[in-house]
C-alpha cells in the first residue's frame, strides 16, 4: 500500500508545477502516459506462480513455498459455485462491519486528499503551489506508518493475541486517530500547526491497512475477492459522496471546518461499528 501513499504525494507536488508549464490538462497527459509505461513494466514482471517469475531467488523461493497456507476446503461436490452466495454474506454483521470500514476509509482518504490544498489556499491564504507541498508531506508519512503498522500487529499476533483483538486495535488507532486529528486541524492557527495535524492525521491513517483491509482474507478466504469488490464498492460511492459533498457542504454552511467536524464524527462511529461487529475468526458463510 506504500505505493498508493507515495502515489498521491508525487501526484500533489508535481501537478502545480505542470499545470504552470502546461496548463490546466498537463498533469492528465502526464500521469497518463506514465500509466502506459507502468504497463509495460507490469507485463515483464508479472508471472502466475513463484515457478515461473524470471526475478525470484532460490532462498526467496524456498521460503514462499514453505509458508504456504493450504487453500480452503471446498465443499464434497462436484458443482462449483458460480454465483457467490451474496445474501448470505450481507446476512452477517462482520461482512458490514468491513463495509462501513471501507467506506469510511475512502471518504476521508479523498475528501483529504482533494480538499487539503484548497483548505490551505482558502483558510491560511497559502497559494496552491505551496499547498500542494503542505498536503503531499502526510502521504509520504503515511507509506511510511503502514509499514510500521503491517509490522507491529504481526508482532502482536505472533506473541499470542488474538486476531480479533489486533485488528479491532489497528482500526481503532486507523480512524480514532484522524478523528481527533480533524478536530486539531479545524482548531490551528497557522499553516504549520494545521499541517502537523494533517500529518498525524493521515499517517495514523495507514493503521487500517492492518484493521480491515487484511481481514477480508481473515474472515472467509474463499469469497476474500468477492467481500473485497462489495466493500470497494461502497468504499468508492462513499469518496464520491464525501468529495462532492464537500463542496455543496462549503458552499451551503460557508465553513470547511463544518465538515471537518462532521467527517471526525463518522470517523468515530465507523470506528465503534467496527469494534462491535468484527471479527478475526473464519466466518460460515456456506
């Protein structure tokens, strides 16, 4: 996840500096074409099992192959199931407890990342190619913080605490702490302080990447792609809400730290949701 990160805080710094050389359509043509040259790099790289990568070392081979987790069980017949079984996993609490996570996650992610410059512009009078710098340092930390976050709670379930209790304790810290980050942000004086809340804001952020990201496997790694396209998709109706929201909020109420608040509030419910319906453990869902 590092690389989505430190995606958007190359995309914040350099798309002033385009649109100044090439206007208004000149980080689109940019990062545009960097995305068929990252095809083409994707296509030499990619291979369908560790045999078959020409890059993976014997050791690194070795010790994928050792770690391997025996696939899940499938069911004595010889049907295969086409259709996942969706009523059934909207039936269970967990399923929505991801859901919600996910949605609450993209919301602030993109009301974060496309509102922030213009916060800075608006409020602290800071011009946008400044802004743009102000709002790129919290994602480079927050690759960071992932990292560091992916580590600690596998250092936590390797000395004997629970699944369940680790990732409701990563998604507490994912979305308590931007909560109370946002409260600090509508709280500062100066573009300095309000960056320093953004910054721990979105770097406390990338502890959901530990939380319900990596639960989705956890809780039924045979319908794993399935939970993870419902819960995305909620999670991408939920950015478009918030980001054009925003707007209509700013210009309804006149006030971006409004809705500052009002999405610290969601933060804390979607954080409480989750501590009370998720879990670690496997799920029936057949």
């Amino acid at each position: 996840m590092a690389g989505f990160q430190l995606g958007c805080a190359i995309g914040l710094t350099l798309s002033p500096i385009l649109m100044s050389q090439g206007g208004i359509f000149g980080p689109f043509v940019i990062f545009g074409l960097s995305g068929f040259l990252w095809v083409l790099v994707w296509f030499s790289a990619i291979s369908s099992t560790p045999y078959q990568s020409s890059q993976i070392s014997r050791c690194e081979l070795k010790y994928i192959m050792g770690k391997k987790q025996k696939s899940f069980p499938t069911e004595n017949n010889t049907k295969a199931r086409v259709i996942p079984p969706f009523r059934r996993l909207l039936s269970k609490m967990p399923t929505w407890s991801l859901i919600i996570a996910n949605a609450m996650h993209s919301w602030g992610f993109f009301v974060i990342l496309s509102w922030m410059p213009i916060y800075f512009n608006s409020i602290f009078h800071v011009d946008l190619k400044r802004a743009a710098w102000f709002s790129a340092v919290p994602w480079s930390l927050m690759a960071f913080m992932g990292f560091l976050g992916g580590m600690w709670s596998d250092m936590l379930i390797r000395s004997g605490m629970s699944v369940t209790l680790t990732r409701k304790i990563m998604q507490s810290i994912g979305f308590v702490g931007p909560g109370i980050a946002l409260i600090g942000l509508t709280t500062a004086k100066s573009p300095s302080i309000a960056s320093a809340w953004l910054t721990l804001g979105v770097a406390l952020k990338a502890f959901s990447h530990s939380g319900f990201l990596v639960n989705l496997q956890e809780i039924a790694p045979q319908y794993s792609g399935v939970l993870h396209g419902i819960s995305n998709t909620a999670g991408t109706l939920a950015a478009i809400v918030g980001t054009i929201g925003a707007g209509f909020f700013v210009e309804l109420v006149g006030s971006f730290r409004g809705f500052l608040l009002l999405t610290s509030l969601l933060y804390f419910l979607s954080a409480l949701f989750y501590i009370i319906f998720s879990t670690g453990e496997r799920v029936n869902f057949d």
